[in-house]
C-alpha cells in the first residue's frame, strides 16, 4: 500500500494512540487549509479542526484502504463538517463576508490560473476543459469554497433552478469524462 | 425547451444528488436526508464514495496552512486527559511546598480530568448535539450545543440495544445527566426525544428524535 495516510488511518483503527499523533502532524497543515478555506476564519477553522479528528477517532474504523487514499478521507470529513457549519449559521452571517475573515490562498485568481495553481491532475483539467467556463468555475467553487446554490445563483446572476439544472448537467458530464 | 429542461432518469437523479452533496451544494436539510440514506442505502452510499474519489484531484486546490498543536485538547476529548495544566501560581506552589496539608489542598483544587467520550449524538448537520462519557461506572450525558427544550416539554434520553426497544434513562436538563453503567454498552445507540413535560407518557419515545448516536467502545 503505497498510501502512508491510509497505513496511519488504518493503524488508527486499531486503536494506536501513536499513529494518531502521527496522524495529526501529517495531515493537520493540509485538513486546516481546508476548514479555514471553506469557514474563513482561523478561530472557527481550529474549532473544527478539533471536532474534524474527533471523528477521524471514532470512525477510522470504517475507512477501507481498498476503496480510496487516505487523505481523501480525511478531506472528506474536513469538508462536510466545515460545509454542516457553514450551512448551520444563521442566515444573517451565512452571506456576510466582512466579518474578520482571514487571508486564505488562491480563492479569485483567473480560471486558468487556479487550474496551475491547483495542479489538478491531466485528466482533471482536461474534463473540466470540457464544460463551458462558469460552470467550472461553479463546480470549483463549491467544492472549495463551500459556496451553496444560493451563493452560485447570486453569484452568478440566474435563478436557484437554473443554477441547480446547470450544475447537474455539468457534473453528469464531468463524470462521463472522468470515467473514461 | 432546451435539453437542459428535461428531467433526469431516476438513477441519473440519484446520481446527481450523490454528487450535490459532494460538491456541499445543497442546504442543511438535504444534506441531513442524504446522510440518513447513506446509511442504509449501500448503492447510494457507494455513489457519494465515487464522487468523493472523482474530484479528489480538486484537493489540491487546498492550501496547507501551518496548524497550532491542538492535540492536547483534541486528546482531551477522546481520552479524557485534562489539558496540559498551566503551573499553578509558582511562587505559591514553592512557598506551600514544605507544607503537606496545603500540598493535599492544591490537589484537591485540580479539576478531575473528564471521562472519557463514548457517543456523539446528533449529527454535524443539527445545532442540537449531545455527548455521552463513560468514567468507568456511569454514562454521562450533556447537552454540548443548542437550547433546551421549549416550556411544556421535556428533553428524553433513550437508550436502544440491538434489536431491542427504547429504553428510557431519564429526563435531561442543564446539568449532565448520570446514569449507573458498569461497562460501556458498545453498539447501543442512544436518542433523545422531544417528549411532553414528565417525559414520555408511554414507557416508549412519543416525539420527534432530536439526536441520536451510537456508542463506540476506545
């Protein structure tokens, strides 16, 4: 198993207090990136940070080192927890931006920028080539940004149905490319 | 009618929402009923694995930021070790240090670390959570997020064994609420209720489920 995140994911699972320090140290910089990106700001991002290895505790006995990277994971559970509390605050807050939010990176370069700078695989990039330019950057910026239909829909200047029906057709089609 | 309009065949349907919710998308309602289907539905919950799988090559567009050691804390919660304690007052502990008795009341004065977390109940889509210790004889639950429940009713703890009925373990309030177990029952789920005030008039949960979670044996 050439996955160093799933061998301390699944000595984790055993109960290896150890490899959960491990475990920490390895991936703690990379699953904060995630919930500061997607909450903005830093005392939130450690809060769920906290709460994201808690679960990482308790349920690495589900993960399948057959099925999937262990960092993969890992960023699964950073994102919907960091998405649970964003989806969670009131809607007064839910789109307020000014409120302390911390320097996150890369979050409004150029399309083709983010795309180096995310050093997304070929495949990747070439499959979200095939969608038209503002739907990829909708899919991105979900994914990353933990942005809502709503935030899409105003975002992007349409109604909530078509933002939904757009972005449906876009990920239908992005699987048939990925799958290739 | 463009193409775009037409609706999607069942299993496209599933397939997408698999997806939306990936993505994060959808709102906090949807997000909990996609969870809950996850849950016994395996062809669904293999459909949310491969969206997780196909866009893993987005990660990348996370950037590590350094972290603070937070382990102490995050061990604190799993294991029930207090926090690495800030040395109590030194010039204090010094002069009390010839002194046996003050010794004894200094350790007194040392928080007793908190048991252990067995169950978390109520999922990270509901602002209402609650979570279960285990200290070795008793189960110990408080609620750790949203309010109480409304005047006239009452908030009920429910314990549930494999393929066995509810059974209730009492009325929760502000303070924890103990309950006598030797040994943690590992696998029961425990659920609390929204019950009228006095707690279920039945012997059985009457009300909506506020938060449920199963215990796991550490």
């Amino acid at each position: 198993m050439d996955d160093p995140v799933a061998e301390m994911v699944v000595r984790v699972a055993a109960q290896d207090r150890a490899a959960f320090r491990d475990l920490y140290s390895a991936t703690a910089p990379k699953l904060l990136g995630v919930t500061l990106r997607i909450l903005g700001t830093r005392s939130e991002a450690e809060d769920a940070l906290q709460e994201v290895f808690t679960r990482v505790w308790l349920r690495a006995g589900r993960f399948d080192p057959e099925k999937g990277r262990g960092m993969t994971w890992l960023i699964a559970i950073a994102r919907n927890h960091a998405i649970d509390r964003l989806r969670s605050r009131p809607p007064a807050a839910a789109g307020d931006s000014g409120d302390e939010i911390d320097a996150v990176p890369d979050s409004s370069v150029s399309a083709e920028g983010r795309l180096i700078a995310m050093g997304e695989a070929g495949r990747m990039r070439d499959c979200f080539a095939t969608l038209e330019p503002d739907r990829a950057d909708a899919v991105r910026g979900a994914y990353l940004d933990g942005l809502s239909y709503v935030d899409l829909a105003a975002r992007h200047a349409v109604p909530l149905n078509t933002m939904r029906t757009w972005l449906r057709r876009s990920l239908l089609k992005l699987r048939e490319c990925l799958d290739q | 009618m463009t193409p775009d309009d037409l609706p999607l065949p069942p299993e496209e349907a599933d397939d997408a929402l698999a997806a939306e919710y990936v993505l994060g998308v959808i709102d906090l309602a949807e997000r909990a009923a996609v969870e809950a289907r996850a849950k016994t539905d395996g062809v669904f919950a293999a459909r949310i694995a491969a969206w997780e799988a196909r866009l893993e090559g987005l990660n990348e567009g996370f950037a590590e930021v350094p972290a603070p050691d937070l382990l102490p804390r995050i061990e604190a919660r799993i294991f029930g070790q207090a926090p690495r304690r800030r040395p109590l007052f030194g010039w204090l502990a010094g002069a009390l240090a010839a002194a046996a008795v003050a010794m004894v009341a200094v350790a007194v004065l040392l928080p007793a670390p908190p048991a252990p977390i067995v169950a978390t109940l109520g999922a990270q889509t509901d602002p209402l959570r609650f979570e279960a210790r285990h200290d070795g004889a008793n189960l110990i639950v408080t609620r750790v997020a949203g309010p109480p429940a409304p005047a006239g009713q009452v908030q009920e703890l429910w314990i549930i064994a494999p393929d066995a009925a509810p059974v209730s373990l009492g009325l929760l309030a502000e303070a924890p609420l103990t309950v006598a177990y030797p040994d943690t029952p590992t696998g029961w789920t425990l659920a609390v209720s929204l019950e009228p005030e006095g707690g279920s008039p039945t012997g059985a949960p009457t009300g909506p489920v506020l938060a449920a979670g199963t215990i796991t044996d550490l």
